[in-house]
C-alpha cells in the first residue's frame, strides 16, 4: 500500500476509456490561465474549456512571480499562447495572511521559513493590477498581447473582469 494507490487505480480506470488523443502541446484556445492553487477552482469547467484548449499556471494567490514569467514566454513563443487571464479567487487564503503570519505559523511548527518569500496578498486589487502590469511591461512578451485580470468567485462560479486601466493595450 502506497499513499498514492487510489490515485493508481482511479487511473487505471481512465485509462480505459482514454481515447487516443490528436491534441499537441500547443493551446489550442491560444490562451494561458494564472490560478491559484485553491482545490475549489475548475479552471477548464468555469471558461468552458476541454483538455488541450489553454495553459493552467497555478500557485498560491494566482501571483504573477518569475517563474509564471518564464513559462509564459515559453507558452507566448513555442506553444501557441497569444492571450494572458490572471485569475484570482475570492475567499483566498493568500489573501487573510501576511509573509509575516506564515513564518510564525511554520515556526510554530518547527520549520524556519524566513528565506522564502510567498507573496502574500494584502490587497487583492493591488495584487492584480501588479501582476497584471508585470506581464504588461515585461520585454519578453509582445507589447500588444491581450491580458486581462478577473476574480472567480467560489461560491457563486461566477467571474467578475477587473477593470481595465487606462494604458491597456488590449
Ligand atoms: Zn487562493
């Protein structure tokens, strides 16, 4: 017995119903998604995708952090993405602590986080205008690529589109 044998069979099951797909690595939507980690967000059910339609970047807070950078110029370049959603939640747990609060939460635990830093999110508006301006102004990503902010509600489903700012390219 493994901590991972359900994970296992379930899978085995999948599989034998797994048509062979046609589907490539590249986007078929030409869309990438920043979530969050949150285990309530269906990122393909609530924007009515399919398997092989966008890019899930996923973390904690949906924050817009280098390594999000990396793999959306990967994703823009060499695999088929031409339009950036960053998509925050409510009721994050981001968004209820500070970097602060986690490293005394660890250190109750034993473990000294303090050479981490989790991005918190204090603001959640302020948050996303910042990571949406991060992809914006980015040299590595074409100037006029659409990018919007929204936040997914987890208790109604619903998405409500951030306002734009006035320097939106698209
Ligand atoms: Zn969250």
């Amino acid at each position: 017995m493994t901590a991972f044998d359900d994970l296992y069979a379930a899978n085995a099951t999948f599989a034998k119903e797994f048509e062979n797909s046609t589907l490539t690595g590249r986007a078929a939507r030409g869309l990438a998604v920043v979530t969050c980690m949150d285990s309530r967000i269906d990122p393909l059910g609530l924007l009515g995708l399919n398997p092989g339609d966008a890019k899930i970047l996923r973390n904690a807070g949906a924050r817009v952090t280098d390594d999000v950078l990396r793999t959306l110029v990967l994703a823009v370049y060499l695999l088929g993405v031409d339009r950036v959603l960053v998509m925050p939640h409510t009721d994050c747990g981001m968004s209820k602590v500070t970097d602060s609060d986690v490293h005394a939460l660890t250190s109750e635990q034993g473990v000294d986080t303090r050479s981490l830093e989790f991005h918190t999110v204090p603001d959640q508006d302020e948050a996303l205008r910042h990571d949406l301006m991060r992809i914006r102004s980015t040299p590595f990503l074409p100037r006029d690529m659409p990018v919007a902010g929204a936040i997914y509600d987890v208790h109604t489903g619903l998405l409500t589109p951030a306002p734009r700012q006035a320097s939106d390219a698209a």
